[in-house]
C-alpha cells in the first residue's frame, strides 16, 4: 500500500433512578462508567464447551466483531476494488475487546499481527523519513491496555518515538514527505497515552489541546482553522485527554458541548450532519458515562441499543451495532460496532485495561426456536 493512502486513511477507541433507562442498564456496566478506574469486569454469559452467549449489549458485540476479523487477527479496507491492511481499525477493535471484557484471544492475535514488522512499519512509517503521530499514539494506548512493553512493541519503543514527534509548540505532528496530517484526534490519543507511562503527558502538549478547544467549548479535528468549528468525536476524545490531564474546567466544558449537542434520539451526528450515527455516539457516551453525565450517557447508550441488531435479525449478524437508523450495512458495521462498544460498556480510554477479560467471543443469547407440534 503507498504511503499517500495510508497517509488519507482516518484514524479512527449509574444510580440515577428517576431515569428509566437505569432499569435497562445492565450492572457490570454502570459499575464500570461509575469507577474513576475502570476495572473490566467479566461478562455475564452461559458458557458451554467453547462457546459462550451473553445478554450483555457490550460483549455480543465484541463477539460479533472478533468473528469479523480476517484470518482471525485483523481488518481489512477496499480502496478502488482492492484490500489493504486496516491497522487503525484493528486497534479499534482491539480496544473495544478490552472494554467489553471479552474476546481476549482474539484481540491477543490482533495485538501480534500489529507488531510484525511490515505492519509495523506500514502504520507509523520508518521512524526516520517518516512518523505518523496519531498512529503511533493509538497503538501506543492499545499496547498500553493489552499490558504489552510499549518500549519493545515490535522493536519499536512507542513512547519514544511519540515523543520525538513533539513539537515546540506542544503539538505532536508527523514527519513525513506527504505533509503534516496531525489533528486534535491523534493529540488527545497522545496524551491519554503518555498520561499512563512513568513521565506523564507533556505539559506543552496539554497546553497545545486546551487552547484548541473552541468559544463553545467544543474542540475541532483541525487545529488552526480561520473558524473553529466543533466536532463530536474530536471533543469526546478531547474531553478524556483533558480529565486525565489535570484539566478538569476544559473538559467539563467540553462534556457541557457534548449534552448541548445530543439529538432527541439519544445519539450523537457528525459535524455536519444532523442524523445521530453509532461510531459519534459510542465516542460521546465513553466521555460522558466516565465524566459522571448519567443522563446524556445513559441516553447515549439507549440509542446504541437500537441500533444493535438482536434476536429478529439473521444470526450472523446478532450483536453487530448498525451506523444508523437507516439498518444493518455490511460495508460500515465493523467500525460502527468497534466504536459503539466503548460507549455500550460505560468505559474511557483513561484507565481501559484488557486485564480479566475472558477469551470467548460471545454470542446474543436469544430464545430457543419454538417446537413445532
């Protein structure tokens, strides 16, 4: 794959009772969103042999998407009829594996297919001509949550090669021939995972994202625009880069745009757009759950319930998180469902851990087909 594609490829990770939907909210999830450490909790599922089935939205999910993966350790795109490795959307899915406490097995041969080295080197460039920063801090905070060395992840110490990309400025941006695609999505990923290594987020880089954030207190995906125009994913992401960090008055304004912003359905559009879609809205509900927004959140991940397909639908598609209310597209569900898990399992990226997570990969539990007389 040229470097110009990869280089266009997008990076894309409760006690209220007068509420209702808290009824429907299943206990290993709220306990989860209300943990300012999230611990992952095993999922509540029936077990036999080698499958499991679960009534957790979060983990039948996972399931779903671990049986999506391509020879079983990762994900491909298509551009222009062909198929490329697809390493940012690994590492989604492998977050959402943590988040939901299940899938382990999968997400542990995802996580070596990551560090070989022709993927290695094919996500975050050479290191020395060229070095994506977002790529590098993504798979830095998905190294991070598999408890894998991230100074020896496939030859290549992750936290120092995102360092390097640090600029004066306190901005981390990429060198490259191909120009400098670094944007508020790969900053924030950059500080929640630096946060969690022995030397802690640069206070450059912290100050670089908080005066990002726009008039209204949302963050934009580009910085230095002539408007700063706010996005949903960009501010949930923000929003749990700046909570990590110490700044608590940013990122409650940020949480402040996000419930300002949320449609009537419960869900979250794109900027844009006005139509809520499942990948804005597991962002949203991910920052909102953790920053203590039950309402919002508990609203958010109602509607990533509908969009979830259930018992009615064909079984090999039971868990799978559609990307709108316009139904089930094959061609989008993989990203749509790997990012509606974080929002399903009331988990941040702050404190996400694969820790405990059980190796199945869980199926819907549904009723049994009636009997015919």
């Amino acid at each position: 794959m040229s470097a110009s594609a990869l280089r266009r490829r997008p990076l894309r990770l409760l006690a209220i009772s007068a509420l209702a939907l808290t009824a429907t909210l299943p206990a290993a999830t709220a306990a989860r969103a209300a943990a300012p450490v999230p611990a992952v909790t095993a999922p509540a599922s029936s077990t036999s042999g080698d499958t499991a089935s679960t009534y957790r939205p979060d983990a039948a999910a996972a399931g779903w998407l671990a049986r999506q993966l391509v020879n079983g350790d990762h994900f491909e795109s298509v551009f222009d009829g062909t198929a490329y490795p697809d390493q940012g959307l690994t590492i989604d899915a492998v977050l959402a594996f943590a988040a939901a406490g299940s899938a382990d097995q999968a997400a542990a041969r995802a996580t070596a297919w990551l560090a070989r080295p022709d993927i290695l080197s094919g996500y975050l460039g050479d290191g020395t001509t060229e070095a994506y920063a977002g790529a590098t801090a993504k798979l830095l905070l998905a190294a991070e949550v598999r408890g894998t060395a991230p100074s020896a992840f496939g030859g290549v110490d992750l936290p120092a090669r995102l360092r390097s990309l640090l600029t004066p400025s306190g901005r981390f941006s990429d060198r490259s021939q191909w120009g400098d695609y670094s944007n508020a999505f790969g900053q924030s990923l950059a500080l929640i995972a630096l946060q969690r290594t022995p030397g802690g987020a640069p206070a450059s880089a912290v100050d670089f994202l908080a005066a990002a954030q726009c008039a209204d207190g949302g963050f934009p995906i580009a910085f230095g625009q002539p408007t700063c125009t706010a996005d949903t994913d960009a501010t949930a992401l923000a929003a749990q880069a700046l909570a990590a960090t110490g700044r608590s008055a940013k990122a409650k304004a940020g949480l402040d745009w996000l419930t300002a912003h949320q449609n009537t359905d419960g869900g979250f559009a794109a900027a844009g757009a006005t139509t809520s879609n499942a990948n804005s809205t597991g962002l949203a509900t991910s920052a909102l759950l953790p920053g203590g927004r039950f309402i919002s959140g508990l609203k958010g991940w109602s509607s990533l319930v509908k969009l979830q397909q259930g018992c009615s639908a064909d079984p090999a598609v039971r868990g799978a998180v559609a990307y709108d209310a316009s139904g089930f597209n094959p061609a989008n569900a993989t990203r749509a469902t790997a990012q509606a898990v974080l929002g399903l399992s009331g988990q941040g990226l702050a404190g996400l851990s694969a820790h405990g997570a059980r190796p199945s990969a869980p199926t819907l539990a549904c009723p049994a087909p009636a009997a015919r007389p």
